[in-house]
C-alpha cells in the first residue's frame, strides 16, 4: 500500500480550472503571493538511494535509505544527522507512510530472519522491500530499539501510522486461509490499532461483506483510515474496494471517485480531512481493472473532491496532508514520468515550480507534509540537466513567498529532465506502483 497498493493501468485524466475577474481596485495589485521553496538533500546511509516517507512536526524524517553494503533500512533523518532503525533479524527494513508522532516513535515494516511457511510475498516483496521468502513484520522503534508489534495469528504484518498518544495502525494477517486471496497469498489480513498501551491490540473489522481490510493513518483523535476488499495479492485492486474511516472500531465508508478499486485513504489530519487516491469510473473494463485514479480530499463537511492531475498528467495521489489542509501528492504521465505536488487553497502547483533556481535535485515523489508545510519524499539528483541514477530524499523548507511573475520557472511549468527507464520503474516501485504499466 502506501501510495498505492499494487498494480494498475495508466488511463486518461483531465483537469478543470477556471478564474474570476478581479474588482477593479485590485487590477493594480501586484501578482498575487506564490508559494516558494528550497530544496535540500538529506543524505542516505552509504548507498544510492534514499526516500523520505514522514515529516513529523518536530522535523524528523522518516523513511528508508540503501547501506553501503547494498541492504534497505529504515532510516531517520533528524538535523545533521542520519540514524539507521536496523531490522529484526532480516536484511532489510522500511519505513514506508507517514508517521506523524512528534515524540520519538516511530513504525514500519521489517524483514525477518524467518522463511514464510506459505512461501507468501505479502505486502513488502517485491514491491516494497526484499525479504528473501522470508516473513515481513511491524515494527516500533524508540529510544535506539526495534522491536515487534504483535501479529493476529498469521505470520506478516505492516505498521503504518502512529500518533502522538502512541496509538499504532497498519495491518496483518489471521490464521484464517481466505478463498478471495490470490497465491501466493493465502492468509486473511485485517485492520490492526495497537497501543496505547504494551502488547494491547484491536482489529478493526473490514466493511461489512468484504473480507479484509488494512489500516493506513490514525490521527492525534483516535481516527483511523484505511481500506476494505479482498484478499487478492495483499497488494491493493480489489483489496482497496471500499475506503474506511474507522471511528471507535466501528467501519464507515467514505465516499469514493467512483471506481471499483484502488479506492485508498493515505493520510487524516487532526481535524479529520483525509487525503489519498481513488479509482474513477469506468476502471472496470472487459473484466480487468485498470487502474484511473486521481488525488482526492474529503472533508465532513465538503464531501469528496477530485483534485485532479497537474497539466498534461493522466493519474495522481495525495499522500500527506497538514492540520492547515495542505496536501502533498505525485502527478503522473502516461509514460510513468512522475512530478511531486503541493495543494493549496485550491491551487495544485508543480513543486520543482516553487524550488530555487539551478536546484540539485529534481522532486519525482512525495512522501509527506508537516504543520509548517515542509515536504519530503524522493527526488534524482540531476546531472547535466538530466535525472541521474542517484535517487535521494529531499526536504523543501518554505521560503519567503514570492510574486507568481518572479516565482522559480515563472508561473508557467518547469522543464521535465530526461528521466531513465530505471529510475521511473525505481519511483513506481516505491509508490507501490511497481507492477503498473501503460495501457
């Protein structure tokens, strides 16, 4: 899951936009105040490559990064520093949503030292991190330790979220063998909330006639978003059939863009806005679903609003929003060229738009937002004008806003790099969108 949950198709997207005529007193206003940037790059811990999937309100980022040694761990990125999370007996770790605790708590997902008895791929191979046919696992990690959070009878599981109670979300598998699954997947997963305190545990029931489900945030209230479906691969499509907002245990269904699959919630902030994909209709065609999804906010109060694509792309998804309604997404053509998004006040900007000129990087994946708008995700790091193989989490502080007419690149799009096949295949894979190809 994460940004997606598995595979899909590219189809067409379109976006709307509209003005009005300002009152003739403002007509000599200067351009209004355009959202502005720095980028920076974090680092990694020796390798190539490194993603930032969390900001935390304290500044903390956390993701995953490559080891010198060639293995993925997860990875914390606090200033002036990067700290390696470790794993529980396996090679490889990953720290893969959003976070979102400001006191030094953090989840994720590990590989363990132990074969999977069902010779399951689950949710973190391939796409998400290699383990080797060996068992994945939630993890929490604080003050230097990492530890296990408890399964529900089967032998994966995935942490995603967790807030600042110490309230933990994500999912994992039953003892239960689900007919829907698709092999190798065998197991039934369910909707997990840990905490707050040690060893306590609750599942959180899938929409009533579907089969599993899987939590993706929890906010500072106790709310909990997530997805409902089958089993399938334990990748998403039809796995992500109803989108969820868990409130006291008890599932409701969000409302969705009106597709089949794909229908997935990434994040809820403290007023409960949610953010994420959903499927548009039609993703159903001759018996195959092929996915069409956009970015989408829904409010209590607004309902669901398609927020589209930025120009000339064809899918989108948010995966970070703020207690100030601002979303952070990626925005995809129909060639799986990728471009990092910011939301605001109802205007969808092109991140690399708003970043100082001649910047290093060039921002292909967003990962999350925090309370001061500062975004991480992934980025290449651009060499004689192109996206090289080198791929890093960035972090963009904002900067003093700008006038659109002397805002980085204008207010008019910035130039796309030539971007290799292996770095577009590398971002899909780290949204969850390994498997997607054009139709």
């Amino acid at each position: 899951m994460k940004a997606n949950i598995g595979l899909g198709v590219l189809a067409c997207g379109m976006t709307i936009m509209g003005s009005a005529a300002l009152p003739a007193r403002a007509q000599t206003d200067p351009s209004p105040a355009h959202p502005a940037y720095v980028v920076y790059d974090t680092g990694t811990l020796g390798g190539a490559v490194g993603v930032g999937n969390s900001i935390n309100d304290i500044g903390w980022i956390a993701g995953l990064s490559t080891t010198a040694a060639g293995a993925t761990h997860a990875a914390l990125w606090s200033p002036g520093r990067v700290i390696d999370l470790g794993t529980l007996g396996g090679a490889n770790s990953a720290v893969e949503w959003p976070v979102k605790n400001n006191h030094g708590l953090v989840v994720g997902i590990s590989e363990s030292a132990r074969p999977d008895p069902n010779g399951e791929k689950f949710s973190c191979d391939p796409d998400f991190i290699a383990t080797h046919g060996h068992t994945c696992l939630p993890f929490l990690w604080r003050n230097g330790t990492i530890v296990q959070l408890p399964l529900l009878g089967g032998n994966n599981g995935f942490a995603t979220g967790i807030n600042n109670s110490g309230q933990a979300v994500g999912w994992a598998e039953t003892a239960l063998h689900d007919p829907t699954c698709v092999p190798p997947q065998v197991l039934q997963f369910e909707a997990v909330l840990w905490g707050p305190g040690v060893g306590q545990q609750r599942i959180l029931p899938p929409f009533p006639g579907d089969s599993t489900s899987a939590a993706t945030a929890i906010n500072d209230a106790g709310e909990v978003v997530g997805i409902s479906g089958d089993c399938g691969d334990a990748v998403g499509a039809f796995s992500a059939r109803h989108a969820l907002l868990w409130e006291n245990g008890h599932p409701m269904r969000l409302p969705t863009l009106g597709g089949r699959g794909w229908n997935t919630p990434m994040a809820i902030n403290n007023a409960g806005a949610v953010a994420g994909f959903s499927d548009l209709s039609g993703d159903v065609r001759g018996g195959v679903l092929r996915a069409n999804f956009q970015a989408f906010l829904w409010t209590r109060e607004g309902g669901i609003r398609n927020l589209h694509t930025l120009p000339g792309d064809v899918l989108s998804e948010a995966t970070g929003i703020n207690d100030f309604g601002q979303i952070a997404g990626t925005s995809f053509d129909a060639d799986g060229n990728s471009r990092v998004f910011l939301w605001q006040d109802g205007v969808m900007y092109d991140l690399n738009t708003l970043v100082q000129p001649d910047a290093p990087l060039y921002l292909l994946a967003s990962g999350d937002i925090d309370g001061r708008g500062v975004i991480t995700g992934l980025a290449c790091v651009v060499a004689g004008g192109a996206c090289s193989s080198v791929l890093h989490a960035f972090v963009a502080i904002v900067a003093p806003a700008v006038t659109a007419a002397a805002a980085p690149g204008g207010a008019g799009a910035a130039v796309r790099p030539a971007v290799p096949a292996e770095v577009r295949a590398r971002v899909l894979q780290q949204q969850r969108l390994g498997r997607m190809a054009p139709e």
